[in-house]
C-alpha cells in the first residue's frame, strides 16, 4: 500500500533500489545532498545536481523539467551517507515563476523500479519559496526510512544549500542554475493542469489552501474511517476516505487554471476532489469573498446528486480536512524539535563551541528557530481551524435530521421518510487542538456493521470516574437512543428493534421503546427469551442468504420479515451459553450482509472469562462509548480522536416524540 504522507511523517522503506519521481505544473530544478550521520554534507562530492547528476548510488536529471525521475541506490552510496535530501528549486533567469507559490504544488513519490508507489507527498503551503527541501532518505538501525520535510526557502537555492552545511552554497548555486541555464533548450515543458481524475491518480492529499483531499472513492461512498485500536491494530496513514472521510475537503475540485499559472497568480486549490465519478448537481454558489479574505463558506458546497449528499461529503471532507491540518501542525514541531536537537549536536560537538559563550549562542540560535518554526505551524494550523469553524457553523444548521445531533430543531419537526437516508450520526469527533470543534460522525446506511456500546469502566478515564450502575444505565440509554434514531430514519415497517435483557435490568431505560410500542416484541429475558430471539434471527439470516444464492426471493416464507433487523444485547454474556455465544457471532459476521445487524450493550472486561473465543465478535463491531473518550483512529495518520456520545437535551421530550412520530406512521401504513 502506497503511504500518503505529511510534513514531517516518515515511512519506513521496504527495499533499497528506488526511483524518485518529482511531478509539478512548471520546470523545476532536482537535486540531491548526501549526509552522514549528524545531517553534514562533507564537501560539493556528495552533491548530485544538473551540472554534476551522478554519485555513487544517486543520479538526477541534467535539466530543468516539469517531470523527473531520480535513481537511488542506497546500498551504493558512499561509505558514511546516512542520508540522502532530495532537493527541487526553481530556476532563475528562465522567464518563468519566481516562487512555489504562484505554481501547482510539486508531488513527489517514492516508487520501486517497477513504478510501485511506495510514499508519496505533495509539497503544500509554500508562498515566497523559491527552494525547498522536499524528502529525506535515512538510515536508522540498519533500516532505511523516508520523511516528507517540505522545507521551503525563500532564499533559493543558496540558502537552501547554505542550511545544509555546504561551503560557500552562493557559488554552487549560481554554478548549478548556469548549467541548468545552458539545458533549457532541451528541458521538458510543462503538462496541462492537472485534472482531479490526474489527482486521483497521483494520490495527491493536500492543496495551497491547506484543504486536503482523498483518493476517489470505488464506489459513491468511501470506506469506513475509523477503527478502535484497541481491537483492530494500529491505524495506517494509506488509505484514505473519504470516510467513509472524510471519505475520506473556490471552485470545484482539481488544480489550477491556465490563466493563473501562466500569469504567476496564486493556485486556487479550494475544496480539492470532493466529488464523485458521475456528475454532480451544481452547488449553492458562495457569497463573494472580501478582497484578502477567504471565501465564506456554504452548506453544501460539496458535490453530489442532492443536498444530503453534497453535506455527506462535505462534512467528511471537513473531518478530512481537520485530521490533516492537525497533523500537518504535529509534524511540523516534531520537525522543529528534530532539527534543534541536530543543530545542537552539530554545535556542540566542536570543542571550540564548549568554550566561552559559543555554546550558549548555539543553544539560543537553535531554541530560536525552533520556536519561530513552531509558531508558523501554530498560525497556519489557527488559520485552517478558524475556517473550518465557520464552515461549521454553517453546515451543522442545515443538516438534515438523519445527519443532525439531538438539540438540532429539525427533529422537532421530523417526519417517517418514505426512503432510508445515505448516513446517520452516531456522535461527535474532535482532537486536544481545539475541542469546541466537532465533526459528525456519520455512518453508512445500511450498517455494513454492528455497534458495541462500551459499559466498562476501565474503558476510559471518564468511565473509570462513574459508579458501575450509573455507567450501564448511561450505556443502555445510548443503545435506546441509537435503536430510535434508526427507527425513525427509516420509512414504515421496513426496520424491527429485538432487544434481549436476560436479567431485566434495562427496564428503565428500555422504557420509552416498550412504551411507545415500536419494538419488535417484548424484551426477551431470561434463557429461554435469549434462546427464542437468537433462533428466530439466525433463522432469518440463513433463509434469506439461500434464498440470494438461489436468486429465489420469491421462495422465502411470506411470514418472513426482510426488512432491516437490529438486535440490541444487554449485559452480554450474562444468560448466554456456548450456543447462544455462538449463534452470536454467526450474527455478528453474517448478519449484515442480510440485513440483520448488532448493538451490545457491555463490558469486554466482564466477558473475557470466554477467552478469545469472543476476540472475533469484538473486532467485527465498532467501539462507541457513552462518555467521551479518545479511542477511534482514522486511517490517514493514526490521530486517536476523541468520541462525544449524542445526548438529549435536559428536559427535551424529542425521544419520546420521535418514537411517537414512529408508532403513528406504522399505524398509517398498516404495519
């Protein structure tokens, strides 16, 4: 899997023999600088550039061109290179633009001899650079690694060079941009400008606006994003959403236009790639922005074919949007932190430095920079989250109810639909940078997989605080909550609430189901109500999966019910035996493909005297909590995002008259 990195992340190297392949709207000039072990380059022979291509392992290109292929071979370098900086700087003199700014952002991949993408990174947020450092190969431990640096300098080349150690870098800069001048006959033209379905392909995930964006989705939705790691493994930064993103973030998706490249303006790169394949309805247009301001944003400014599915993907392309910003900051302090610890090194490993109060400068030098480093990233991470909260506050008014949190008006207003929404909320995400911003997180219709409502209290911190009787009533709420979102979104008859309670214990909570009459039957207790309801499911799973292999729908019982089914379990294992965990996990892993889906209700703690036997069932369920918790991952780069349960405002009765709402249109359709 190709690893889409992000200033500052790193990705270890599977093999040794590489190509690096630089991708960018105008000729640029590539380059290279070996290191040893502290970053130093040694001398003007361990520089690979237009007027000098190759050293042992490494070879660039002789000319200025909009595309390049550099060759590396790690295991050829020369003996003390433990890194190798891949360099790209604009060149002067050529007529062309004077600043990565005013051009598309360069996209450079890190692939196998056989073109295999093994990491890619686009250099996003550069302006007044006319320079930078794009990628660093490095040995640690005896394995190789890649870094997306993206160090820009607004210098050029020489400060670039001069940053690196190289003695006297004014002169080998202006030797390296004469030879690139004597190449310009033959350098390469630029390619037209991408396209998003050229993106696509080049897995590009960042724009000059600090949008990213996500590789297309196979089908119009994106795959699931998130996954607990307590039971799924460490995230992967590969694979992105949209989720489901976000997938899975100005005008429509793509790059620049003609006009603006040629003319050296500033790249509009808002809202890359948040589209489909098939053609979109056009969205609301924005109002005009204010000279110098960025757009103000509108609700449903993504693409689609409605309005629910323009804010579907708009709101993944905001939790898209925010995952990377986030790590974008992240990245770039542990970058900061990374080059004063080497420049402190560097300082004070010359004896001359540990006399007097050289050393002391050094320390002040380094500190400095950091902290001027750190504090970039900290505004451009301000300014991305300033206009996602607008964006925010914009979308969240005009959700539909499906999509929208309890305290949303629209629920007072809800009405049965007569057809099941693309997603539904199931809460709130949002990471330490700033907590007051919150992104739905929305799920698929139909389930593709069942829920475990966690009623632990080691599950978290908050829970650990909770007595044991108020957290599973807590959990058993959320469970009730879920079941009636569900019930509601759904039209007439064509989704069934099991509930099995064998002790009876979720009376209370369960009360507003039974109440209101919108269960499937009365809460099976007992050993013999756990037995019946798994029976009757299990027996509904198997029919219905004969029947889609035989293609023989018409074959199945006619007192068989194929809507959507949910079985919500409390206190599991309590009142289950080895055959009721088993039909369990038959439902767990059979279950959604046919319409019938899980939400448990329970403590993992209390069910591991089953030993892994249940591991299977856990993994197959996404882990919800009913306090906040930090506990979902997303599979760009692994941030652990804290989940806020839906809650009912104090005193609202929009529960009870949700479920009313629901009762009357079974009613008024006879079901």
């Amino acid at each position: 899997m190709t690893a889409e990195l992000v200033r500052g992340q790193n990705h270890t190297l599977p093999q040794t023999r590489l190509e690096i392949r630089v991708s960018a709207g105008t000729p640029v000039v590539a380059g290279a600088t070996l290191g040893d072990e502290r970053g130093t380059v040694r001398g003007v022979e361990w520089i690979a550039h237009p007027g000098s291509p190759q050293l042992p392992g490494l070879e660039v290109s002789q000319q200025a061109a909009a595309d390049h292929r550099l060759a590396v071979d790690l295991e050829a370098l020369p003996a003390g290179a433990h890194r190798v900086t891949v360099l790209l700087a604009l060149p002067v003199g050529a007529g062309g633009p004077v600043r990565f700014g005013a051009v598309p952002a360069p996209f450079v991949s890190v692939t196998g001899l056989d073109g295999t993408e093994i990491a890619t990174f686009t250099l996003t947020d550069l302006d007044a650079e006319s320079a930078v450092s794009a990628l660093e190969l490095y040995r640690r431990q005896d394995a190789w690694k890649v870094r997306a640096v993206g160090q820009g300098y607004a210098g050029g080349l020489a400060e670039m060079l001069a940053d690196q150690g190289v003695t006297d870098p004014a002169a080998l800069a202006g030797s390296i941009q004469e030879a690139v001048t004597r190449g310009l006959a033959r350098s390469v033209a630029p390619p037209p400008p991408r396209t998003p379905e050229a993106d696509r392909v080049r897995h590009a995930t960042g724009s000059a606006d600090h949008r990213p964006t996500a590789p297309p989705p196979a089908a119009p939705e994106p795959p699931e994003p998130l996954a607990d790691p307590a039971t799924t493994g460490p995230a992967h930064t590969t694979q992105p959403h949209t989720t489901q993103p976000h997938t899975a973030s100005g005008p429509p998706a793509g790059g620049p236009s003609a006009a603006g490249a040629s003319a050296g303006g500033p790249i509009n790169y808002a809202h890359p790639r948040r589209q489909h394949a098939a053609p979109p309805s056009p969205p609301p247009a924005a109002p005009p922005a204010q000279p110098g301001q960025p757009a103000q944003p509108v609700a449903g400014d993504a693409t689609g074919w409605s309005m629910d599915e323009r804010l579907y993907n708009q709101i993944w392309g905001m939790f898209e949007d925010l995952a990377r910003a986030v790590a974008a900051y992240r990245s770039a302090v542990d970058f900061a932190e990374s080059r004063m610890d080497q420049e402190l090194d560097r300082a004070l490993s010359d004896p001359r430095n540990r006399i007097g109060g050289a050393g002391d400068r050094a320390r002040e030098a380094a500190r400095a920079k950091r902290d001027e480093l750190a504090s970039r990233a900290r505004e451009a991470l301000d300014r991305d989250l300033a206009q996602l909260a607008a964006e925010a506050a914009v979308v969240e008014p005009a959700l539909p109810a499906a999509y929208a949190g309890w305290g949303n008006p629209v629920w007072h207003a809800h009405r049965i639909p007569m057809e099941i929404p693309m997603a539904l909320r199931i809460g709130d995400l949002h990471l330490p940078e700033r907590t007051d911003l919150r992104i739905p997180l929305l799920v698929r219709l139909p389930l593709e997989r069942g829920m475990w409502v966690d009623s632990g209290r080691t599950a978290s911190e908050s829970a650990a605080l909770m007595d044991t009787d108020r957290l599973r009533r807590l959990a058993m709420e959320t469970a009730v909550a879920h079941a009636a979102r569900l019930l509601a979104v759904y039209p007439p008859g064509e989704f069934a609430v099991h509930v099995i309670d064998p002790a009876g214990s979720a009376a209370g909570p369960l009360a507003p189901l039974v109440e209101a009459g919108v269960l499937a039957g009365p809460p099976a207790a007992g050993p013999g109500g756990v037995a019946s309801v798994l029976a009757h499911l299990t027996r509904r799973v198997d029919l219905v999966q004969m029947a889609v292999r035989a293609r023989a729908a018409d074959s199945l019982p006619p007192d068989l019910d194929t809507g959507e089914q949910l079985l919500v379990v409390n206190d599991f294992p309590h009142g289950f035996d080895d055959r009721a965990v088993t039909q369990l996990r038959y439902l767990a892993d059979e279950g959604p493909a046919v319409g019938v889906h899980l939400l448990m209700v329970a403590d993992r703690e209390e069910a591991s005297a089953y030993g892994p036997v249940l591991d299977p069932l856990w993994r197959s369920l996404l882990r919800i909590t009913p306090v906040a918790d930090s506990h979902l991952a997303d599979p760009w780069v692994g941030h652990a995002w804290t989940y806020e349960p839906l809650t009912i405002p104090p005193g609202s009765r929009v529960l009870e008259q949700v479920l009313a709402a629901v009762a009357e249109a079974r009613r008024a359709a006879g079901r």
